[in-house]
C-alpha cells in the first residue's frame, strides 16, 4: 500500500499508520476487524477536503465500519434552525463518508444498535465513550483513535500494535471500592453516571478495577457510566469485576500486578459528586433539556414514556424546549410503539444522527441546562456557556414540564 | 549559534521562531482558534497569545483527541505553530501535524525534550530547530 500500487488513498492511509507507528514508537502492526470513525462529526475546511482527497482518489474501507455522529439531524436540520451554509458542508461530508463504505448508523452508541465487536477482538474505534464501551463491556480491544487514524486504520485494516490492543496494557492499575451505597440508588442511570464522573476525576488515564457494584446491570447504565468516566478523565478501560469479561475476578483484572492504590467510594462521596455536577440550585430556571447523551437507547425510551405517563397530561413548558437525542434505528423501533407521537404531543423535540455539542440545536441565548447525563453536564458548561442541573431522568422532565430546577430524594445510605 | 538543547524528534523538520513558553498543559481542541491561532483557553498561561508561526513550548497535551484535527486546520490556515516541543510524547498533535503533511505537505515539527533542557528555555527567545533536532538560539535580533 505504501508504495501507492493500490492507490493514492491507500498510500495515503497507510503512510499515516506507519509513521505514527514510529512515532510512539510501536515496532509492528496488527490487523484489525473493525472500526468506528469519529472524524466525520468534524465541521471545517480541512475536514471536508480530507475525506474529499481520500474518497476522490478511490479510498474504501477494508472492515465493517460504523460511522459517530454527523453534524446535523440529516432530515431535520432546516426545521432545527442549522443555517443553511452549514447545513450544506455537513451533508456534504456525511455523502463522502457514505462514499467510503462505513455503515451511516450517524450514532455516538454504535455498540445498542449495529456493532457489536467479539471479546478479544481488536478493532479500531473512535468516540471516547464507544471506545470504553468496547473495552469494558465487550471486551473488544482498541487504544482511543482520535481524528483522521479512524479513517486512516479502517482504510488500511492495520494500527501499530500498542497500547490496550496488547495483553500487558490491559492490566488494571488502580483499585477501587463501591461499598455502603443503598440498592436503590442504582436504578437511576444518572447514578451510575455519577460513579463514572468520580472514576474519571480520580484515575485520569489509569486502568480501574471496580469492585461492588450490582451485578445485574443494564447497557444503559454501563453507558452512562463509561460515557461520565471518559469525559472527566480520559478512561478508555475500566474493569468491572464481574462485568467485564477479561475480570471475573480481581486477579484477572490485574493480571497478576499489584494495584497502585485502592480507592473507596461510599453514598458520601457518590452524593457530593451529584451536587457538584450541577451549577444550578433547586428552584432555579431551566429554559433547555437534554436526554440522550450518549444516544437513547430504546429502553431509556420506555423510561421517558413511564415518566411522562405518570404525569398525567401535564406538558412541555413553552418557556422550555426539551431535546431527546438518538439514532435513526432507535426512533424507529420507538416509533413502532407509538413513543414518537406521545413525546411529541407531550412537547419534546427529537433529533436523531447527532449533538447539541456538534450541531448548532441549542438556542444561542440558552442559560440552564437539565440533564440526565454526566458527559452533557461535564461538557455543557464550556461548550455550551451554560449552567447544569443533572438529575434523574424523572427530575430532568419534571423540569421540562415546570420551567425550574426540580429535586427528588434518594436514599443514598445503605 | 549556542546549542541549548537535543530533543528526542517525533515529528522531524526544520523551523525557526520566537519562542513562546508555557507552564500549563493544553488541549487545541477548545484551546487554541483554529482560525487565527490564538490560545482561547481562559484558564490557560498564555491565553490571549497567538502561536501561529512561533516555536510552541508547552509540558505536555491534554484532553481531546480532537486536537489533531485542529492541527490540521490551523496547517491549513496557514496559522500553525512553526515548531512544539514539549515534555511528554504529544501522540495527538504528532497525529495533527502528519496528516497536515499528508494533506498539506506542511508539518509542525514535533520534538521532546528532557525536563532540565525544557527549564533552560527562555520565553521570548529566537530558535532555530534542525531536521535532527538541535534547538538553538539564534543572536539578538536573529
């Protein structure tokens, strides 16, 4: 590939592989599966005129390749208020990423809808919280391939052979104790959002091992989790003791290391974590509300839908707008049942193949943010120049029905 | 010229430019404009300075890896740094600056060097940097 007889976009991809290889010092290369591309939720010249230059000199990619988020919801974006220059540069380059062969799944959460790599294989993905996901849950191996080693490792099949695709790497390094925490606590996704907010704050890079956590649990709460600890901290595996397939036990887990430290994280530190993920206070006015960050799945459908029945007949606020966030295939399967139009009659606004930290969705003069999610509320305040309410899902439309921000009480001691 | 220093080349080149130094570690994504170059990082050192065609000293990369995508585009705008040295292997912005070569054929010259070395630096001083990656600085007024 290198010497360009397969073509320029080969010569091209390849060329970036091998001199990265170098420059981490890498001495192989490895196949790889699969591969989910982040790049194409870029929105600038140079991102466009990449995969322009790759796709026009003939590249496709060699493994199953799933496709992250898109600059704008690609049916919606006029009625969204996306500015037409905008609009048209963003479907421009998701035409080219279709061009190069990847599935146009336009999800953050590829792993509830469409991929779903094998344990032990290495793959190449992009988006950090999908990477995690990949590592943690599937026990599928693959280091956080930033913007364009995505493409340039689908392209090519090959990544240098380094980091969590190896054995030795994959070793936890820091251990850590959920202990004391009541069992209620953890039938919010929010809560376990929270864990993953602190996992992040406290291990930074590092390779957890955690340790007390219900063994039954959901995808949706090993999302949020990941999503939080990927957003806080730059975690791209954390091994969930009995979860995590290559962690049936500690000693799986640390791979025969010893742990550089060991960490407890009781009801008191899991509470002062959800307070300080918000900025706004009980009370205060909420003009904007996000779920789906990462995507809703369709169970976290059926959550708002048991939410918004309870409330019965009770509205959107015309002060607020309320944003649910998800993928094509998942406002499919809600659509099927009936979800769509109930959450639409009851005020909400859904966009799907994107997010309010990609496309322009959120009114520039919004102030206060409620949300669900520990990614959102980390992300929000810089990205967004808004205050954070994180709550339940529950608080989050209670918010959107009452314009403020709404608290209900949790048992957090066990 | 004095040599001040012989850095470990991730990404080689030559380059020459006022020196600007920084304390803190940065992340270009959401740190640095890709249009004009300039540090927007309000809780950054050096926010408000511009990097485009200086010799960047920072300890070391954070954050997203979006940040090789900015400096691609900062290539593109013609507003990239001339040089980055750093403490720690930046395998990010080393990404950044090979693809701009790619796309561009124009790369950043990435280079680590040791603690002491990066001390003796001094902000505001002209280098001049080798394709083997010898830093040093050009006399009084170049």
């Amino acid at each position: 590939m290198l010497s360009g007889e397969s073509g320029e976009a080969d010569r091209f991809a390849m060329s970036v592989i091998t001199r990265m290889a170098n420059a981490v010092g890498a001495s192989s290369l490895i196949s790889i599966e699969q591969a989910h591309l982040d790049a194409c939720a870029l929105m600038s010249d140079s991102s466009l005129e990449f995969i322009q230059h790759i796709v026009e000199n003939g590249g496709r990619v060699r493994v199953p390749t799933t496709l992250n988020m898109v600059s704008l919801d690609l049916d919606a974006w006029r009625t969204l208020g996306v500015p037409e220059d905008f609009g048209e540069k963003a479907t421009r380059i998701a035409e080219a990423y279709k061009k190069l062969g990847a599935v146009p799944t336009w999800t953050c959460a590829p792993y509830q809808v469409f991929a779903s790599p094998r344990f032990g294989q290495q793959i190449a993905w992009g988006e950090s919280n999908a990477v995690a996901y990949a590592n943690s849950v599937l026990g599928a191996r693959t280091n956080r391939y930033g913007d364009y080693m995505d493409v340039c490792a689908a392209i090519t099949g090959r990544v240098p052979y380094c980091g969590l695709h190896r054995d030795a790497e994959r070793a936890a390094t820091d251990f850590v104790i959920v202990e004391g925490v009541n069992e209620s606590v953890w039938s919010h996704t929010a809560s376990w959002a929270t864990l993953g907010h602190l996992l992040g704050q406290e291990i930074g890079s590092g390779v957890p091992a955690v340790d007390g956590l219900p063994r039954a649990v959901e995808s949706d709460q090993l999302k949020a989790l990941l999503a939080a600890a990927a957003s806080s901290g730059a975690i791209a595996l954390c091994h969930l003791i009995g979860i995590t397939p290559e962690a049936r036990s500690l000693e799986q887990a640390f791979r025969g290391k010893r742990p550089t430290r060991t960490i407890r994280i009781g009801p008191e530190e899991l509470r002062v974590c959800w307070e300080d993920l918000s900025s706004a206070s009980e009370g205060a006015p909420v003009d904007t509300v996000i779920l789906g960050c990462p995507h809703s799945s369709y169970h976290e459908f059926a959550e708002m839908i048991r939410c918004v029945d309870d409330m019965g007949g009770a509205r959107v606020s015309d002060r607020v707008r309320l944003l649910i966030i998800s993928n094509a295939p998942m406002v499919a399967l809600a659509r099927r049942s009936g979800w769509i139009e109930k959450l639409q009659a009851f005020g909400a606004t859904l966009v799907h193949d994107t997010c309010p930290f990609h496309s322009p969705i959120v009114r520039s003069d919004a102030s206060t943010v409620a949300t669900d999610s520990g990614k959102c509320a980390y992300y929000a305040p810089g990205e967004l120049g808004v205050h954070v309410a994180f709550g339940t899902t529950r608080e989050c439309l209670l918010a959107a029905v009452r314009g403020k921000v709404i608290r209900e009480e949790i048992r957090w001691n066990a | 010229m004095e040599r001040i220093a012989k850095a470990h080349v991730v990404v080689g080149g030559t380059a020459e430019g006022p020196l600007v130094k920084s304390t803190c570690p940065i992340s270009f994504w959401g740190g640095v404009d890709p249009q004009s170059g300039s540090i927007i990082d309000r809780r950054h050192d050096r926010c408000g300075d511009t990097i485009a065609g200086c010799v960047f000293a920072f300890p070391e990369e954070k954050g997203s890896s979006t940040a090789s995508a900015v400096l691609v585009e900062l290539i593109r705008n013609g507003q990239a740094p001339a040089a980055i040295i750093t403490r720690e292997m930046p395998a990010i912005l080393a990404l950044g600056s090979i693809i701009g070569d790619e796309l561009y054929c124009t790369s950043v010259p990435i280079l680590v060097i040791d603690p002491a070395s990066y001390d003796s630096l001094a902000d505001g001083s002209r280098l001049r940097i080798s394709e083997r990656g010898e830093i040093r600085l050009v006399g009084n007024g170049g």
